[in-house]
C-alpha cells in the first residue's frame, strides 16, 4: 500500500525545504513571547491606544490579501482574528528583501503559525488592524485547512460534517472557533460546581479508576487483566462505594470529578466514557440534598451562563430554585393509570407488556419499573423536577423510606425528560444492604448483565459503622449539554468516542491497468485526487478527460492523449 500526498500537501513539503534552504526553521524551538492578544486589542484599542504601540501577537493566518510591496492578512490566535498589515520595507529594511517577497509571499500558506511585532492602528477602511515589523515563522501548516469562506455575515463550504469534527476536533477547533464557547463553558461549571462544595467546608478527592469488584451501579463493565497480579480487573462505572469508605472513615463531606465507564450502546446522549460527579455528605438526608441540588443547579447556571434561564431546542428552561417535587409511584399513576403499590413482579410485566413496553422475562421488579417510567412518564418532565421515593428494588445502595419499607429516599432530577442527577438517603445498614446485593446477584443469574456485583470489602466497611449520609451524582456531560443548548453528547466531549476509521487503500499502478489505463497516465490521476480505484469510478468521466489535458501539461508529459472513447472505456 503506498501513500500519495495531494499536491497541496507537495507544496506545502516543497516550501517547508525551501525555508530549510534559506537557513529559517520552519519548526523553532525558541520561545517567542506575547503580550497581547487579538480579543483585548478588539475591544480595547479605541479605549486605550498608547498600550498598543508595541505589541506581539501569535497565531495562524487564516487569510491574505498578496498585493505589490504591502499586503494584508488575517492572524488568528487563541482569542479570535485581528487584521494585520504587513509592508516589504518595514520587515527588510535592508537590501535582502527575501523575508517579503519570498517567504511571505511564497512559502506562507493558510494554517501557517507566525508571531507578529509591530503596534496597532485603524485602516483607512476604520478596521482595527496591526502593523507589522518583524515576522517570525514558527510552524510550519503541511496540510491544507478546510476553506471556510465568509460573505455578509453567512458562511460558505463550513466545516460541519459531524463525523469529520469529532474525529478532527482540533482542525474544528480551528476552522470554527465559535465551538471553543463550549469547552469553555464547561470549564466554567466545573469551576463553579468545585467552588461551591469547597465553599461548604466538602474536600476533593480521588478514587480508583481500576477496580477489582465495578461497584456503585447497575451497568456493564469494562474489563482488562493486571499481568503482574495475574487478576482481572474492571474499569470503573461509579466511584460510589470508595467515596462512602471514606465517610465511614471520618471525613464529613467528600466529592470527587470521576471518569466512568460502561460498556453499553453509544447515542446522542451516551458514550462509553463520561464524567460523573458525586458528593457524599455525613448526617444529611436525601430532603436536604434536594434542596442542596437546586441551591447548586441555580449557582452552577448563573456561572456559566449568567443566567439561570437557558434554552435547549424548542424549550425555556429556569434552573431557579425551587423545583416540583412528585413520587414515582404518582408519575407513573398520573400518566399511565397504574398503580405500582404492592402489585408483584408478575402483575408489572403484565401491565408493560399491555403498555406496549418490551419486556422481558430476565427483568426484575425493579427493572420493569424503571421501563415503565422511562417509556411513559420521564420524557413529560421539562422544566426541572425531583421524582422522589423509588420502590425498593429500583435502589440497592439507598436506605429504606422512612414511612414505607417498600420504597427509598431517593431522588432524581429531570429535565427536558433526562435524568441529570441521582441522590439517595444513603443504605448504611450492612445487614440490609448484604441482603441487597444478595438480590443483585439474583438477578445476575438470571441473565441481567446490568445486575450489581456484590462488593465483600464494602461491606465490611458498614460493618464498622457509617453515619447517616446522603449521596448525590450529576452526569456533567449532560448537564453542560442543557447549559449549551446541545442535543448530542459529541458536541460537549473534546474527543467523543469514535468508530475506527476508514482508511481506503490507495490503489497501486496494476489496480489502474486492470481498468485499461496505461501506466504512464496513473501519475496525472493521482495528482487529480484519485488515489482510490473508487474514487475515479464516482467521478464524471467527461470531465476526467478534459481535466487530463491540462494536467499532462503542467507535468510536462511528453505522451500522447488519449481519445475521449478511450478514457470513457476505463469507466466501463
């Protein structure tokens, strides 16, 4: 398989060796110091000229205007663009004008890295732009950006194929730089979240990402083996029970950012690795992390936003405290006629199955519930909305409800039909909570491979005694999708989980003689961009043939061209 560069990428290479030649280092390993930037000089200029007499700026060209002895271009850098006026005498005040008339004229392309010195002034056109004194070369671009053209406020031929901008995120990043709004939001709302739990006196900790027993949830794990222990081990799915050891320990309040990982299906709004937060706080219920919750929503959107109002499609959304509180049991009541209370295992997979839900017989109780709810009732919940007082077997880590054994404290949060957090009364009883598992491992057996694994250390960790506590987990992935007004998991996650890449075979000499195409014309149809056998059949071969002829004179080929039928016989 042999690998053919566009002639783009020819180019570029040609001009990175020509650089070489002239003694400049398209890759420098020197520090180049900046003291300003694009955004600042934008909005402050007009305000405070005499601070911009002297100013250093990085970034990338991303357009130009090459004129005689004075040109333009646009320079982006981690802030945005600024114009930049560049004169041949100003930056050759000697004799040698090879820095103009060569380097930036010729060898300089779009995506290229250079650092600018020069001060700022208005153009006769009143645009802000820096006028240029030093040029310096600091990286050279060896592939062609995406062209992103710009016209009255519309965009041209974007970057905007989803698969491409996942996989490529950093030329996303480049060509659209309005997406790093989203990734500095979400920094914003983990900074907030942290300030607000260090501003309650709550300590950041770290748990084990491999994990001999996946405990803390209902999912399907990773797993991997540890040679040297010669044991299998298990990426983590929640951080759960190593945060409750700590509070058994005696720490009143801990949280922890946590990377997880499940094993299940990828949509719009999973993927295999996500972030969590969970907090665990001693002597509290889950009525006080309710109002802790919304206490923390409304902070967290105010920070990123500055507002706790935000749109999400079609939908306002306040996350202002208070939010509407029901019981499962009601929601489910209120929006499919049934009532859960006492009914058996047997009666709800009846009732789903005439609900048109797809149930099975490996599902427990608490399974077929939770497909209930799901199916009928979550997607109606928009604006922000505790559903309280889970039935027992929905919730293996939470305590008994206070008023009914048959239900839990526990809580989740849902918005726009999602669930974005999780809280519990926290199970501090061992007994109690050995009999859980027990269940768990049930259910396991019968086939549910979502069924909880049954954590001995853990357990003895009870044993010895931890204090009423009160648990909550925030999905941060979705959370900053609702705070951004994003409906795919992908668009909030730098680096989204991605099927492999598809890599077609570039073709060799034979693969193009085999359709009847001499040897000496396959050169001229890999510089015109078919590099596959595939490629050259989707293209109209009308103008293959008319292309041919302008390409076998720029490669100064002294054959003969073939005839129209000739060339129309390869596509045959």
């Amino acid at each position: 398989m042999s690998t053919v560069l566009s002639e783009q990428e020819q180019l570029r290479r040609q001009a990175m060796q020509s650089l070489l030649d002239m003694g400049i280092d398209p890759f420098p390993a020197n520090e180049f110091v900046v003291n300003a930037h694009a955004a600042d000089i934008l909005e402050n200029y007009d305000r405070d000229k005499l601070n911009y007499k002297n100013i250093t700026l990085a970034g990338r060209i991303m357009s130009r205007r090459v004129m005689g002895s004075a040109s333009f271009f646009e320079i982006q850098d981690s802030t945005g663009r600024i114009q930049a006026y560049i004169k041949r005498d100003d930056i050759c005040p000697d004799e040698n004008k090879d820095l103009y008339n060569v380097v930036f004229k010729k060898l300089l392309d779009i995506g290229d890295i250079v650092g600018i010195k020069g001060y700022v002034f208005t153009t006769q056109t009143e645009a802000i732009a820096v006028h240029v004194e030093q040029l310096t070369v600091l990286s050279k671009s060896l592939r062609p950006l995406p062209v992103v053209k710009s016209a009255e406020g519309k965009t041209f031929d974007a970057f905007t194929d989803p698969e491409q901008r996942y996989r490529m995120r950093y030329v996303d990043l480049i060509v659209n730089p309005g997406n790093k709004d989203i990734f500095i939001k979400r920094t914003k709302l983990f900074n907030a979240m942290r300030q607000f739990f260090n501003d309650a006196g709550y300590m950041e900790v770290e748990t084990p990402v491999l994990q001999s027993i996946p405990g803390g949830a209902a999912a399907r794990p990773f797993i991997t083996h540890h040679n040297a222990l010669d044991i299998p081990l298990y990426l983590r799915i929640a951080n759960e029970l190593y945060l409750k050891r700590l509070i058994v320990g005696g720490f009143d309040g801990v949280y922890e950012f946590s990377k997880n990982f499940r094993n299940e299906g990828m949509d719009r709004t999973h993927n295999p690795e996500f972030t969590a937060m969970e907090i665990y706080v001693a002597y509290k219920d889950y009525n006080w992390m309710m109002d802790f919750t919304e206490r923390l929503l409304e902070h967290c959107a105010s920070a990123v936003n500055g507002t706790t109002e935000v749109t999400f499609g079609t939908h306002k959304i306040d996350f202002k405290a208070p939010y509407k509180r029901i019981s499962m049991t009601d929601s489910i009541k209120e929006f499919t006629g049934f009532d859960i209370t006492g009914k058996s295992e047997d009666e709800i997979r009846i009732a789903a199955k005439g609900m048109g839900i797809d149930v099975n017989e490996t599902m427990g109780k608490g399974k077929l519930i939770d497909e209930i709810f799901g199916a009928k009732c979550e997607g109606n919940y928009i604006q922000p909305t505790f559903i309280t007082d889970y039935p027992k077997e929905m919730s293996p880590l939470t305590k008994k409800h206070r008023d009914n054994p048959d239900l839990t404290e526990r809580f989740e949060l849902m918005v726009c039909g999602k669930e974005i957090a999780n809280a519990y009364s926290e199970l501090n009883d061992p007994i109690d909570q050995r009999e859980r598992f027990e269940e768990q491992l049930r259910l396991s057996e019968k086939g549910d491979d979502e069924a909880m694994f049954i954590d001995q250390d853990f357990l003895r960790s009870l044993e010895y005694g931890m204090p009423p506590t009160s648990g909550l987990g925030i999905g941060m992935d979705r959370l900053i999708m609702f705070l951004t007004d994003n409906a795919s998991i992908q668009e909030v996650l730098f680096f989204p989980q991605m099927r492999p890449e598809k890599v077609a075979r570039v073709a060799e000499i034979q693969d193009y003689e085999q359709l009847g195409i001499p040897a000496v014309w396959v050169p001229a149809l890999q510089k015109m961009g078919f590099t596959t056998i595939e490629a050259l059949k989707e293209a109209n071969p009308n103008k293959v043939f008319n292309d041919l002829g302008g390409m076998r004179k720029k490669l100064k080929l002294d054959i003969n061209m073939p005839t129209k039928d000739e060339v129309f016989a390869w596509f045959n």
